[in-house]
C-alpha cells in the first residue's frame, strides 16, 4: 500500500467532473430520443417521408463544426494571454452557433410551411422535431453561455482563474457538436436514404 | 461546539458569527430552514419530507387496503381507487424512497469524507426545493378539477402511467399532466442532485481517503448516483414525449398513427428497473455500516462488497423488459431479459453472504439498528427469492400483474428498503440531534411494524397465487380471497399504529431522549469523530485516515487497521 501521507494529496477539480456527469447525463437524454427516432423510420402512415423533404445540412454542419475548430482557437488564444485573439475566435464561435440556429429556424420554416410537416402530422415528424428540438435547445443555451462569455471578456472580468469555467464551456459545445453528428447520421443519412 | 467565530489549528477563521441571525425565533428557524446550503439541515430537510409523504402516501395505502377488505367494498369509488393506486405508487417512489434516500446520503457522505460541504452547496438547496415543491404539485391534483371531496383531477393510470390510457383521447383534462410535469421537475432536482454527490465524493474527499478506503455506505451512494446520473434521463425524455403527444398533438404512443404503446414500457422500464437498485443500494449502504459496528467486525469482504456494488450498477441496465414478459417479446428478448436477471441475483446474493460472514463469529449487540438489519436480512432475502421466481419468464406468465408481484416489491421496497431506512434513523439520529431514539418505543416501533409488514404483505402472494390480479377495485366472494384480503388490511394498520409510535418516538426523543456524545456506538467512520449535532463546518480537526476505520486506529494505537490492509 501506498502511504498517502508522504505524498501529495490531490483530487480531480470538481468543475471537469461536474462537466462530465452533465454530458453523461444529457447523452443518457438524447440516447432515448434518437432510439425513439430509429425505431420509427418508415413507420408513419402518411407522407411527407424523410426522403422526399430532407436535404443534407451542408450549411449548418459547416457552421456548427467549424465552430469546435474555432473555439479550441480561442482557448489556445487565451492560454498564450493574447486577449484581442481570444475575443475575435470566441467571437466567431459565438456567430457561428447563432448561424446554425438561424439555420434551424429557416429549416424549419420550409419544412412547416412548404413541406407541411408539423409534429403532429406522422411520426416523422413527431421524432424529427422532438430530436432536432431537442439538439437545437442545447445549441441555444451553449450560444447563450458563449455570448456571456464574451461579454464578460470585453468588459474586463474574465481572470486567469476563470480559465477552467471557459474550457468546461467549450467541452459543452464540443459536446452538442458530437451530438449533431449523431443526428446526421440518424436522420439525414439513414433515414433520408431509406 | 459553541457559536460565533471559530478557527482551526492553522487559525484561519472559519465561520464568523452571522450578524442579524434571529436563533431561537420561530421566524429565525423557519429563515434558517428555507436559506440553507447546508448539507446537513438539507439532508434533514430531504428526510423530513420524505417522512411527510410516506404519512400521506401511507394514508391513501389505508384506503386501498380498506376499500379492499371485504368483498364489494364501498369505501372509495372505481376511479377514487385508480387514484389512489396511482397517487400511492408514485409519491411513495419519488417523494418518499428518492427524498430519503438523497436526504441520507446529502447528511452522511460530506461527513464521512471528512468535507465541509457539498462540491455546489446552492445546487443542494436548489435541488432540494424542486423536490418539495413538485410533491405539493402532484398533490395539488386532488383539489383541481371536482375538488376536495372524492379524487379530483388526481393521475388514476397506474403509477407507470401506461400508454395509451395517457392519450389525449382516454385521459382528458390535467391529470396525467400533473404525474408526467411533477416526476420531471423532481427528476431534474435528482439529476442535479446526483451530480453533486457524486463531485463531492471524487474531488472532496480528506487527505488519506483513497477510492479503496472510502467507508462502503461512500461507495455504494456513488454507484447510487451514478445510476441516478444515467436512468433518471430515460424517463424525463418519455415524459417529454408524453407531454408533446398531449399538447402538441405527438403521436409516440398512439398506435393509431402507427406509434407504440410497448415503446412506452421500454422507455419507462429502462428508467424503472435501475431505479429499484438507486432505492436498494443506499438500503445496502446502511446494512454494510451498522452490520460490521454492531457484530465488532470489520465489514467481511469489502473489495467483493464494491465489485459486487459496481456490478449490480452495470447488469441493473440490462434487465428492464421483464417487467414486460408478457407483452409478447420474441425468445430472444425473453431469454436474454430472463437471464440477465437471474445473474443479477448473483452479486446481491454476495452481498449477502458477506453481511452474514461479518456477523458470523462476531460479539453481536442487539441493539436497535441492529434489530431492523436482521429483520431486513430475512426479508430482503425473501424479496430476492421471489424476484428470482419472477425472473424465470415462463412463472412470471403465470403471475405477472396479479398480487404476487404486489407482494414482491413490497416485501423488497417495505421489507428491505424501509427496513434499512429505520435502521438508518436508530442508528444515525443520535449524529443528527445529540440525543438517543428512546429504546422501549423504538423496540415497541420494531415488532409492531415487523407484525405489520407480514400480515400485510405474506398473504398477499397467496391472494397472488389464488389469481387475484393488481389494481382492481373490488372482488367477488367466493374466489378464495378474502382471508388474505383481510389479514392485509389488519396489517396496514398494524403497520399504521408502528408509524405513529416512531413519529411519537422521533418527537420525544428530539427534547428527552438520552443524551447520546459524539460516538454512542462505538463506531469506526469519521462522522463520529465530530460532535453530535455536527456543527456546520463539520470539523475542527480531522483524524488521519490511514485506513477504512480511521476511528478504529485512532482508538487502537496499538493495534491499527492500516498495519494490515
């Protein structure tokens, strides 16, 4: 047995493990949506199906993985102490995740008004809308956390001591692009292709 | 320990005394109460409430088993009962068993870490507050709709609210919004609270305290958390689900539009079955510390007692569909859910191999906490056993949804988890309020309840056995079940009269009971090494930890555990 006492004592920063339970348990969330999703394609009864209404999202995978490009940009700006750098990556990154939201509504708003397809109108929909929802609610509040962020920076009150909230902020936000990248495969590749 | 400003050996100040502070006050109490971060008057909280809706769950339980007694019973209406199997099952689940068991492990884990506090001590509050207000939400059901009298708007689909019977089409007006809104704001104050707990252990523990000499109640509340972590999701995302059929016109679970009813099981049952082990383990918790304090053993097999821990943890996520066997699952299904709980049964019968090895040979003292550990012993082992039995798919058949499941998981949620949960107050009240739980009441407490619980709960496999099925409101005479009927329903009260007693016993003993010092038992963990009631930093001084029982060696300087771990 190791004699603890002679050594150092230290423990894991209570931050990254809070930050990695949170993503555990929002994987555990998403797991049920995207398994109720697989389990109903090619279910519904009535059109419109996959197939004929969904298009690949080149523009808002571009903008959302571009953006775990970005801010590992400005974390790496940060650690070197170049603040005018940090701002304009964390910026980008910012802009970036408000693009795909815009995206999103813009998606959407062809799918309801031209498609017709609302989440009432087959189980398409229901799992479609519940499962990009649900994505698209957590890139809101990552864009919320990513404009604080900044706002906090330009006005001066973001300390060296800060330097591991921002690193968990950015874990988040690479976290809702792995989950996009699941959605993709899931809806805008298996399902729109079968 | 007095108030006012402290400090510690290195003479840091701690806690200064907090001006405008009105102690004593009624005021000042209930200001203390609703303000607290403190995971000790939280913990407390946590327990208190749980205590007040076992009395209200407990209540609607009497009308079930009153109703019940007799043949054609009259004493609630088909739909008050829907209501009150419902409104039972699920506030006894979420805001009993769930609130005991955070309020256990938010009061002992900090201490027995050696910590101040939580890792977040304001989440702990806020987590604490969502509990209690969606308790009251759920029960707000009673007097929407037609009111106080009879059951009001109140959830009447079972407490697994099972599709469709949720639809829009089948339950109109609040009522199953009330059950889905309610369990999901709790489960997000679980979530939350779960993910506290579990930083807490990780990354504040003591010098010293390494993973593999974390007392057990530690580990097991960890593999807790970590279960609460995971499944507690799975039934938010269904409530989700269920909310956006009902409001926005979803069709999930409407097999109309092609949905699946079954898959409402899935998800529920994903989330329920580990949820029956996130009860069970912290009931494992408080047997693995009162079993070794009380037989003056160390506990027999402690690497086994976190193997077979973290094992249950993993298997418990595959065994959710045979609470489904009779849906109609192809034999694949069937035998892989038939085997994966029959394995299950393996490291819990470990479990409890090593409590009876621990005890084996030791100086036993009977006292109280002891007393509910051996009853839960038996009993837990009877639980298991018919679990086993309704784990071989082709009995469950036979007995699946009829009185025989009752009487399992009552034997295994009554018999083993409140069992435990008493053995917990016998054992730690004298932590929490410096004085003893009074002896001649708390044995009074033990053999009425004890009485109780078999008479209520015994017969109930034979009304199973005889083809009395679960949920129905009343029965005809003639089929063989009104004996076991009856003796049930003298039991519910019998169990009725132990609760009063323990409430009177709690109460009493709070003002009079004997004073108990900083460690009446004799105990090895770090609680004890503090004063009792802790003060709210915890710890003055903190003992070294050299192994799992650092009061052990910090008693038996000649003798110490760490010379031989």
């Amino acid at each position: 047995m190791v004699n603890t006492n002679e050594t150092e004592w230290r423990l894991p920063s209570h931050r990254v493990v809070a930050m990695i339970l949170v993503i555990l348990t929002e994987t555990a969330l998403f797991t049920i949506f995207v398994v109720a999703y697989l389990f109903y394609i090619g279910k519904s009864l009535s059109g419109p199906y996959p197939r004929d209404v969904l298009h690949f999202p080149w523009l808002g995978s571009i903008l959302l993985f571009g953006s775990s490009g970005t801010i590992v940009a400005a974390e790496h700006h940060l650690k070197r102490g170049s603040l005018r750098d940090f701002h304009l990556w964390w910026g980008i990154t910012f802009a970036a995740g408000v693009g795909f939201l815009l995206w999103t509504a813009n998606e959407w708003i062809h799918l309801i008004y031209h498609e017709r397809l609302t989440i009432s109108t087959n189980l398409f929909g229901s799992t479609f809308y519940s499962l990009v929802g649900l994505h698209a609610s957590h890139v809101l509040v990552g864009a919320f956390l990513l404009g604080l962020i900044l706002v906090m920076s330009v006005t001066g009150r973001i300390q060296d001591r800060h330097h591991e909230h921002i690193t968990m902020i950015s874990w988040y936000w690479h976290f809702v692009d792995c989950v996009w990248a699941v959605v993709i495969t899931v809806v805008y590749i298996i399902s729109a292709n079968s | 320990m007095p108030n006012g400003t402290t400090t510690t050996d290195a003479g840091t100040e701690l806690l200064p005394a907090r001006p405008g502070e009105e102690r004593g006050t009624l005021t000042g109490w209930v200001q203390d109460l609703v303000f607290t971060v403190d995971h000790k008057k939280l913990g407390m909280l946590y327990v208190g409430t749980g205590l007040l809706f076992l009395v209200i769950a407990g209540w609607m339980a009497l009308i079930i088993r009153a109703q019940l007694a007799f043949p054609n019973g009259h004493v609630a209406s088909p739909q008050e009962f829907n209501s009150m199997i419902t409104v039972h099952g699920t506030v006894m689940i979420f805001w009993v068993a769930m609130p005991i068991v955070f309020g256990m492990i938010n009061y002992l884990v900090p201490l027995m870490i050696g910590a101040r506090d939580m890792a977040f001590p304001r989440l702990n509050a806020f987590s604490f507050w969502l509990t209690f207000f969606s308790g009251f939400f759920l029960l707000m059901s009673f007097v929407t709709g037609p009111g106080l009298y009879g059951a009001g708007a109140a959830p009447d689909a079972g407490w697994f609210a099972i599709a469709p019977l949720t639809s829009p089409a089948f339950s109109k007006g609040p009522s199953i919004d009330y059950w889905s809104l309610s369990v999901l704001v709790t489960g997000i104050g679980s979530v939350t609270g779960a993910i506290n707990i579990m930083v807490t252990i990780i990354c504040y523990r003591t010098k010293g305290m390494t993973l593999h000499r974390m007392p057990l109640f530690v580990w097991l509340a960890l593999v807790t958390m970590f279960l609460v972590v995971v499944f507690i999701p799975p039934l938010s995302a269904a409530q989700i689900m269920l909310t956006l059929e009902r409001y926005l016109g979803a069709t999930f679970f409407d097999a109309q539009s092609g949905g699946s009813a079954i898959l409402w099981q899935h998800f529920f049952w994903i989330f329920g079955h580990p949820e029956v082990y996130i009860l069970v383990m912290p009931a494992f918790a408080t047997i693995s510390e009162v079993v070794p304090v009380f037989s003056r053993k160390p506990i027999f097999g402690y690497p086994m007692m976190v193997a077979a821990s973290v094992l249950i943890g993993f298997i418990s996520a595959g065994v959710w569909a045979h609470h489904m066997f009779t849906v109609g699952m192809n034999s694949f299904q069937v035998t892989f859910f038939a085997m994966a709980t029959l394995a299950i049964s393996v490291p819990t019968g470990i479990k409890i191999f090593n409590w009876l090895a621990t005890i084996y040979g030791g100086k036993v003292r009977l006292e109280l906490p002891m007393l509910w550990c051996i009853a839960f012993l038996f009993q837990f082992l009877i639980a298991g056993l018919t679990g086993i039995m309704l784990g071989v798919a082709s009995f469950d058949w036979q007995l699946n949804d009829s009185y025989f499941v009752i009487a399992h998981f009552h034997y295994v949620i009554v018999g083993g988890i409140l069992f435990a949960v008493f053995a917990f107050f016998y054992y730690w009240y004298p932590k929490a309020f410096g004085r003893m739980l009074d002896k001649k009441l708390g044995l009074w407490h033990f053999w009425l309840f004890t009485i109780g619980f078999h008479l209520t709960f015994d017969p109930q496999h034979f009304a199973g056995f005889y083809g009395m099925p679960r949920r129905i409101y009343t029965y005809q005479p003639g089929r063989g079940w009104e004996v076991w009927n009856l003796l049930s329903t003298i039991g519910a009260f019998v169990q009725a009269a132990a609760i009063i007693v323990f409430v009177i016993n709690l109460l009493w003993s709070g003002r009079k009971g004997k004073i108990a010092g900083d460690d009446p038992w004799d105990a090895w963990t770090l609680e004890w090494a503090t004063t009792s009631p802790p003060p709210d930093y915890n710890f003055e001084k903190l003992p070294e930890v050299r192994s799992r029982r650092p009061l052990w060696d910090l008693k038996h300087p000649e003798d110490p555990d760490w010379k031989f771990e």
